[in-house]
C-alpha cells in the first residue's frame, strides 16, 4: 500500500513523504550542539531564503569551482547516463530548484515515459520547479516530494523502474563517516538490480585551492556563515551579534576536511530564549557550521563497497577536480 500522506487540498501538487524516524529540528539541535563546547551545529539551517540567495552568489565567484564543475560533468555526460540506467523514474534527494538536473532531463531519451520525483522540505520551491519543468520538457511527468531524508527513505511510493537516485552538489561531504554510510546503505537496500545511483562529491585537492573556496574575496561565504546567527535569532529568539563573530574556514589534510565555524571575537554572554539558557563563549571560541568532506576515487569507492554498493561509473574534469559517479547495489 502506497505510505504517503493524502493530499489535503486535490491542486496540491506535492506528496508528504513520512519520515520513518524523528528528525530534530532547530530547538532538539542547538540544545545538543550549542550548550557544551565544543559547539556546533548541522548545515541545514543556513538556507533561510537570505542564504539560500548567498549560496547562489557563492556558486558565481571565481573561486567556487564545485558547482559550476559538476553542472559541466552532467552537460557531457548526461546522455551516456540515462542511456546505461534508462530510468523510468528520477528520485533526487535534495532537489531544490532542479537547475543542474535538467541536464538529465534532456538526455532522457523518451521524456513521456519518465517520471520525476524531486525530494525537498520547502514545498513552495518543489510545486513552482514542477510547473515550469512539465513546461520545459514537455510529456515529463513530475511528482514533488516534500520531506527531509535525514527522516529516512522507506516509505517512497511504489514507482516503476529502472530507478535513477540523484544525490549532486557534493552533499555527501556534509555527513560524517557514520552517517554518509548509513545514508548510502540505506539506498542499497531501496534499489534493486536495475537501479542507479548517481552521486556527486567533491576531491581531495591542494589545500591552497580548497581554502580560496570557502574564503572567497568578495566575503560572500562569509556572509553565508555568519546569516546563521540571524536564523538562531529568529527561530530560538536569541541575542547572537553578527559583528561579535568571525568567519573561519580551513581545510583539515589528515581529516581530508573543510572545517567552517564562527570565531567568537571576544568573551561574551547569548541568550537562547527558545531554550531559556544563556551561554557563555570565550574569545576565539568557535562555533562548528559545517565541515565538507573530500574523497579520492579509492576513498569513495571504499566507501560505496562498505555501503553494499559497487562503482559502475566515474566521470571526472581532465584536473581531476570533482568526481560524478555511477553506482549499482552490488
């Protein structure tokens, strides 16, 4: 039986995709990851739609290479990878706007006999990226998902296959060991012979090169970084002072890591109302808001064969920047 929520409204475009464990949200995580040092917090909280624009811009400097060389890996290599899998559905997890996936969607060699199923929490963005894309490719079917897969993949509705499962933009670096692996486990156990993974992920590459990355000069990841305390702001009603932190990226060679944190500038004293705790953070304290993992060919395919999945595939720019690979269970 289909385990997706009805639709409370018969125009809504979007599925709820029920979440088969607990997901935090921002109060579970700042008590976890803000009251002790050291302290951190997940990623995903940077993308309120201030930072979900900033992101945008940081995908436009110069010193950004990940976005703009993934998209450039699909655009030459999309029509080779719906030709190996011939997918009857798309899953992405992640979807957001579906701006690099649509070079998928044109190599899709019968668009009228595939089904896309974007999967992201913010379901205006998915109804919207639905219309326009059944626009643009005309005879593609789309099915919005709204969930979070942090809440787990067991209860997507029964799809026809060959399933292709997208996972770009080198999301998989944001999850420690642990977690990377249980994701991608998780998937082995969803697909079946027939399905696919396609997955992005950033390389280990000089550290010259990886710090420019996340230190661009025009201090847009900066100000990426530091949008976060207005989030905290907002939704625990702190009193967090974007001008009393720094912004601090370094790529860690041992952990084949970037490390991004917020550097308090001085002692200081916040207030999390929603918690009703106030902590107290010493000078060069820093705050952990992302780390981003970098992999070589032999450390990802590791890593997919402890998963129960094997490497079909690997496409890579001629420097060897950033890998898009195929996988299959197995």
């Amino acid at each position: 039986m289909p385990t997706v929520m009805p639709s409370s409204s018969p125009s809504r475009r979007c599925m709820d995709l029920r979440p088969e464990r607990p997901v935090p949200g921002i109060v579970e995580d700042a008590a976890a990851g803000l009251l002790e040092a050291p302290r951190s917090l997940p990623p995903k909280y940077f993308y309120d739609a201030v930072g979900s624009a900033l992101f945008d811009r940081i995908c436009d400097t110069p010193e950004y290479y990940p976005t703009r060389t993934e998209a450039a890996l699909l655009a030459a290599h999309a029509g080779e990878i719906m030709r190996r899998c011939q997918p009857r559905a798309l899953v992405e997890l992640g979807s957001g706007t579906s701006r690099k996936t649509r070079h998928l969607l044109r190599a899709a060699p019968a668009p009228a006999r595939l089904t896309y199923w974007p999967l992201d929490v913010c379901e205006p963005v998915l109804e919207a990226q639905a219309i326009a894309l059944e626009q643009e490719f005309p005879g593609l079917a789309v099915q919005p998902l709204v969930g979070d897969y942090h809440g787990g993949l067991a209860h997507l509705p029964p799809m026809p296959g060959p399933r292709l499962f997208v996972f770009l933009g080198g999301t998989l670096g944001n999850f420690r060991h642990h977690e990377a692996l249980a994701l991608l486990q998780e998937l082995a156990v969803l697909m079946a012979p027939a399905d696919a993974l396609l997955l992005g992920v950033d390389r280990v590459k000089s550290t010259a090169r990886l710090n420019a990355a996340y230190n661009d000069a025009a201090g847009v990841t900066a100000a990426f970084n530091l949008n976060l305390l207005q989030v905290l702001n907002r939704e625990l009603a702190a009193d967090f002072d974007p001008a009393a932190f720094s912004h601090h990226a370094a790529y860690d060679e041992r952990a084949a890591q970037i490390e991004m944190a917020l550097i308090s500038r001085h002692a200081q004293q916040v207030e999390l109302g929603a918690l009703q705790r106030c902590i107290t953070l010493a000078e060069g304290e820093p705050i952990r808001t992302e780390i981003s993992r970098k992999f070589t060919p032999e450390s990802l395919r590791a890593l997919l064969a402890e998963a129960g999945l094997g490497l079909e595939a690997l496409y890579q720019p001629e420097d060897g920047s950033f890998s898009l690979v195929s996988a299959r269970r197995g």
